[in-house]
C-alpha cells in the first residue's frame, strides 16, 4: 500500500496542450485524408440543381432518398459528354473526392458521367404529362387567347420572392392603368400545391379578373416541384379566365406550363406578355389614326388639285364652247351625208329587188313553162314511136331466126327424133340400140312406139 501511495498523482505531471488547427491547415489535412481514400469512386444517384456555367464547367447535385452529395466536372471533361446531363435524370458518377477549400464543403470531382435511366421525380413528371397529354389537357385547340386590354390582372405567387416584384415592377410601369390583384401563396415545399390550388380559386372567383398569372423565381427541381402537382394542373385548366404560367428560368419546364393557356420564360415575362396584348392594341390604334390621318389628307389634296383643274378649265370656258360648236356643225354635216348616201343605196338596191321580181311574174313564168312543156311532150311523143318501131323490126328478126333454129321447123320438112323407150334420151347412133328394144318417133304431127327388129350399126354405101 506504501508503495501505491507514494505513486505520483496524475494531474502532477499533464502532458503540454496541443497547438490549435488553422482552417487551412485542417481544411488541408481533411482534404488529403479524403483524397487519399476515396481517390476513384463510382457514385450512383440523381441529378438535382444542374448548371453548366460560362466559364464551362458543369455543377450539380447528386442525391438519393436519404442524402445529397455535391458535384463537378470540369470543362475539359465535360466537352467529352456523350450527352446532355438534365434535372431528374439518373446517373452513374465516376471520380475521386475533394474538398473545396473557400467554402470548406466537400465534393466529388467527376472524371466520367454515364445516363442511368431517369430518377423517381423525372419518372414522376414524365407520367404525369402521359397522362394530361393524353386526356387532351396540352391540346392547342383548349387553349385560350389573352384579353387585349385586361383591365384587372390576378397575380399568385409568394411575397418573398423576386417574383411578385418583378410582375408588379412591369405592370405599373408599362399598363398603370390596370388593377393588379394579388394573391399570395407558398411555392415550395410541404402543402404548396394546396396552398397554391386556394389562392388560384380565389383569385378566379373575384370579379372583373381577365387574366392570372401563377408562378415563381427559378430554383432547383425540389423547389419547382410544387407546380409539377396533378391537382393544380387540373385547377388550371379548370380555370374560367386564361392562366399563364411564369415558373422559374426559361430551361424550366413543369406541367403547370404545358397546362396554362400561356407559358412564360420568366414572372417578369408573363407580365410583359399581358403589357404586350394592350400595347399592340394601342399600337393598332395609333397605326390606325396614322392611316386614317394620311388617307385624309391625301384625299383631301386630291380633291383641291381637282377643284384648280376645274378652275383653270373654267377660264377658258367661250373658246371651249366655240370649239364645241364647230364641232357640232362638222358632226351635222357629216351626218347629212351619210344620211343621203344611205337613201340613195337602199334606192338602188330597192330597184334592183323590184327587176328581179317582175321577172319572176307568175303569167309570164306560166307562158314561158307551157311551151317548153309542149315542146317536151311533141319530142317525146316522136321518141316513143320511134323506139316502138325499132322493138318491132328487131322482134320480127328475131322471131324469123328463132324459127329458122326450132326442132319444129326442121321435123316439117320430114325428119324425126328417136328417142329410147324411156324418152329421157335421143338416139343418135343404132349401135346405142338393141334387137327387139323399143323406141318412140317424134314426127311433125304425132308420136310413133317401135320396136326394132334389126340394127345396122354402120350406114350403108
């Protein structure tokens, strides 16, 4: 026990204190820890808040359910992308971590980015509009025009922002004439899209409003997700007035733009869409004075140089009458003549008509057809009787040959025909005949039946 007490106490002899850490020096040690452990690493996880800055470089967030994790890759790297990194998309990171020393975060420095299909909220969004787009909440046909001089706009947005301040700026500067109705609302996070939906209605159901304005500054997809709600695309296209949809940066999209009437890059842009309605409406109109002015007045020069015209014929009115009158003597004159040359041709003609006619007189016509029908019928009479005594003579020739030809003639003189018994052949020769055969006799007068009792076939000498 002795022994144990005469040990020395601890606090008698304390190790000196260590030196303190400069944030550099820490920052630094932090970073080398970090880089020497995680020197190639491949993090998958969505795309969130994507900017490609001028100078070239590509900044976003990587996030799951539970964390997010800063990135970059540089210019140099980035020229090498394959493809267009967006919002929502999934990926697959590949590099080493670092630390940024200025503001003491760490980050992953990207060497590789490889597409990994698109992320639950991306996901989300592109069902969603599958789904409006197809019950025809996109079509351009539903889509309303914009009043042409809105005398009370609705306005919903938050307060916070720059927003409401933008639109306001615009309105009262280029339409002060205009009624500017202001609704305020949350435009991210928990409850939005609800809160978002009541001031909507609101809004439209106040009268006298022609035209509301929904929307925000720019943020990343958590921020504007509140106006990717199906609820609040249906309320808009509900609306009984023209909706524009001014929701972030002009890169932005949400389904509220595709359901507006309206879509506007910026706040301050919906605003000057609805400016610019009244603008050009007032445009036409001073365009129109400005026609109108000059149309008048150039009829009116028309009409005065008309007027001098007229006045300067005027004073030379007796010798233009003068020149009419000899122009109407010369006209008579002219006109006397081809009167009396007209008579004097339908005089002539008349004569003429009036010859042809007499020798077209119906007793003289008669006379002069009368002769030459007698004549006509004495030269046929002569004709026929001689035609009838020329057929005589040659008949009576005829006949006299005829007559001298006739078997008849030449069986008067003593000859007959023998024919067989069957008289349907004439005998010619008696060797075409038989002892004891008969035979029938033509004579002059009269037929003869035969029977022969000798056949001499040659004729005796």
């Amino acid at each position: 026990m002795s022994d144990l007490f005469a040990l020395p106490f601890d606090d008698e002899h304390e190790p000196p204190a260590a030196a303190p850490w400069t944030v550099s020096d820490l920052t630094a040690a932090i970073r080398g820890a970090l880089e020497g452990t995680f020197s190639a690493v491949a993090v998958e996880g969505e795309v969130s808040n994507c900017r490609k800055w001028s100078s070239g470089h590509l900044y976003f967030t990587l996030k799951d359910d539970r964390a997010q994790l800063r990135a970059v890759m540089f210019r140099g790297t980035v020229r090498t992308l394959k493809f267009e990194p967006e919002d929502g998309m999934r990926v697959i990171a590949r590099g080493r971590l670092g630390v940024y020393d200025a503001k003491g975060e760490y980050q992953l420095v990207c060497d590789a980015l490889d597409p990994h299909g698109l992320g639950a909220r991306q996901a989300a969004f592109e069902a969603l509009k599958r789904q409006l787009q197809a019950e025809g909440l996109f079509d351009v046909a539903r889509k309303r025009p914009l009043p042409t001089l809105p005398r009370r706009i609705g306005v919903v947005t938050s307060l916070d922002g720059a927003a409401v301040r933008d639109i306001v700026r615009v309105l009262v500067t280029r339409h002060p004439t205009a009624h500017i109705l202001l609704r305020a609302a949350r435009v991210q996070g928990e409850g939005a899209a609800e809160d978002l939906i009541k001031a909507l209605g609101a809004v439209c159901r106040a009268p006298g409003v022609d035209v509301v304005i929904i929307g925000r500054g720019g943020g990343s997809v958590e921020d504007l997700w509140a106006f990717n709600d199906e609820r609040l695309a249906r309320a808009i296209a509900a609306a009984p007035v023209p909706v524009i949809s001014a929701v972030g940066h002009e890169v932005d999209f949400t389904i509220a733009d595709f359901v507006a009437d309206v879509r506007a890059a910026t706040p301050s842009n919906a605003a000057e869409i609805v400016v610019d309605r009244a603008d050009n409406f007032l445009a036409r109109i001073d365009r129109a004075d400005r026609r109108l002015r000059g149309a008048l007045a150039l009829a009116l020069a028309r009409r005065n140089q008309r007027v001098h015209q007229l006045q300067g014929r005027l004073r030379h009115w007796p010798t233009v009458l003068m020149l009419r009158d000899r122009d109407v003597h010369q006209i008579r004159r002219r006109l006397d003549r081809a009167i009396a040359s007209r008579l004097a041709g339908d005089l002539q003609r008349s004569d003429r008509l009036r010859r042809r006619l007499e020798a077209r007189d119906l007793r003289r016509v008669a006379g002069i057809l009368a002769t030459r029908l007698a004549t006509a019928r004495g030269r046929l009479h002569a004709a026929a009787t001689r035609r009838r005594l020329l057929a005589t003579a040659r008949a009576a020739t005829l006949t006299a040959r005829l007559d001298a030809l006739s078997p008849l003639s030449v069986l008067g003189r003593g000859y007959a025909v023998c024919w067989n018994e069957t008289r349907d052949s004439i005998i010619r020769s008696a060797a075409g005949v038989r002892d004891g055969e008969r035979v029938q006799v033509t004579l002059a007068e009269g037929e003869l039946t035969c029977r022969v009792e000798h056949a001499t076939p040659e004729r005796p000498r």
